[in-house]
C-alpha cells in the first residue's frame, strides 16, 4: 500500500463523516417537528490489507480497514411521547408493539368535491396527526395532503367523519407496517411523509374501533388518539455528544490527509 492508497482512503472517510454529519443534523432539526423519526447511519470499512502472509507461530503483516463508509441508513420508527393538544382535529398513534400504523394521505389534485379519489393515486403514509380543516371541508395536514378514510375516500365533514366538530375515530384510515424500515421511504413531501418502496404493495386501510384501537388482524397493535400529537422520536441528548464524536473523526482523518502530503512534498524533494 502507497502513499497514495492511504490519502485516497482518508478522503473516503472524509466523506462518510459528512454524510454522517448531515444525518445528525437532519436528526437534531427534527427534534421538535410533529412525529419526525430520527434516521441512524451504520457505517462499514474498506478493504483490508495483508502485506506478508501470517505464519505459525508468527503473525504476519496485516492492516484492517483504513477508510469509513456508510454502508446504509435506516429510520427509526420508535414510538414518539404523546402529548396533549386543544384542537379537536389533532391525533396522535400510540405505537404499541413493533407493527408501525400509519395515517394515511392522498394529494388534494386527485380528489373532487364529494371527497372521490381518483383510480390508480398514490397513498402516501404519516405520523403527523397536526390535521386542520381545509376550504372544502376536509381533514389536511401542514402540506395541503389529504387524510384518508377507512373507506378510501377524503375524510372530512361532508361525508360524516366529523361528529359535532369531533372526528370519528372509526372511520380514520390507518395502514399497518411489519417491516417499515423494508416497506417505506422518505416522499417528495419532507421527512415526515413516506412512500411505498417501489414493488411493495399498499397494505389497506386497517379496522379500527370507535374507541380509536387498531387492529392487526384480531390483535390491537396500537391506538389512535383525539386532541394528542405524537412527539419527534430524535433525542438532542444524543444528538449532541454523537456530533462532537463526528467532529473529532473529522478533524482526526483530516490531520492523516496533512502528513501524507507533507510526505509526499519531502519525497518530492529528495527527487529534485
């Protein structure tokens, strides 16, 4: 391995921090967003190295990974603390095991007066239960999108989802998530809006009671609740220390980067 190998691998590293920097600060920006889940980066290395084969009883030459790559991200779709809200139209999804219950949206484009979704429109999926009413009298969240009923249609005050101002829980569409982490990516909409990863099929609306339960199956895997909100799942007391981590790579790799060249200026010297 030349001196050139390490430089090249130290500016490898150098761009999986930053990548690993934007992830936190993505995470430490949504920290006080409705219902935004933090994303976690898992790192892998590059290729290792063995400059003279080990030998019983003695051990050879062999360096591990001199570079840092990201290898994925993932979303964690923990459960977010619900807090209590005065608006009638706010709800929040208490999580209550692994299965991921989400709102379900659609684009107000695609919807007519009488709350029809037109054929073939993609759903789009949500935690962010911050819902007010729109002109036309449906249920939107912060993005204009349109919350759906169990039924497939808009769900809104014209087609008798709202009782005396109260939404019927009942009628909420909710889709059921297994493996969301498989199932679901970020949407054009922001990082709280999430699509259906490309093959995946819609899941449906689930049956929910008029209490608000969501069933999978037989089995209630969650609760929808009125005038509560699901609080963001990013932690800054997390965020903060792993920043500091990130920044003491960087400048670490970065100090490798100088004496390489400083290496390769001597070298340079003795060649004149």
């Amino acid at each position: 391995m030349g001196i050139g190998d390490i430089s090249y691998s130290a500016v490898a590293s150098l761009k999986s921090i930053d990548t690993w920097i934007a992830n936190i600060n993505s995470n430490m920006a949504g920290s006080g967003r409705v219902a935004f889940k933090a994303t976690r980066i898992k790192f892998d290395g590059g290729a290792t190295s063995s400059e003279r084969p080990i030998v019983s009883p003695r051990l050879g030459v062999n360096i591990a990974e001199q570079s840092v790559g990201v290898i994925q991200s993932a979303v964690d779709f923990a459960q977010g603390a619900i807090t209590a809200s005065t608006d009638p139209t706010h709800l929040g999804i208490q999580q209550t095991g692994t299965i991921v219950p989400m709102f379900r949206f659609v684009q107000p484009e695609f919807v007519n007066g009488a709350g029809v979704v037109a054929g073939g429109t993609q759903t789009l999926f949500s935690r962010d239960g911050e819902l007010h009413l729109s002109e036309d009298g449906f249920l939107v969240n912060s993005q204009g999108l349109i919350l759906l009923n169990t039924n497939g249609a808009a769900f809104g005050s014209n087609v008798n989802d709202l009782v005396n101002g109260q939404v019927a829980l009942n009628r909420v569409g909710i889709s059921n998530f297994t493996n969301a982490n498989l199932q679901l990516q970020f949407s054009r909409f922001g990082s709280t809006v999430f699509e259906l990863v490309t093959g995946i099929a819609d899941p449906g609306a689930e049956t929910i009671t008029a209490e608000g339960t969501i069933n999978e199956g037989a089995n209630p895997v969650g609760r929808v609740i009125p005038n509560s909100l699901e609080a963001s799942n990013s932690s800054l007391t997390q965020a903060v220390p792993e920043l500091a981590l990130a920044q003491k790579m960087f400048s670490a790799i970065s100090k490798v980067i100088q004496v390489v060249q400083s290496n390769i200026d001597v070298c340079l010297g003795l060649i004149r």
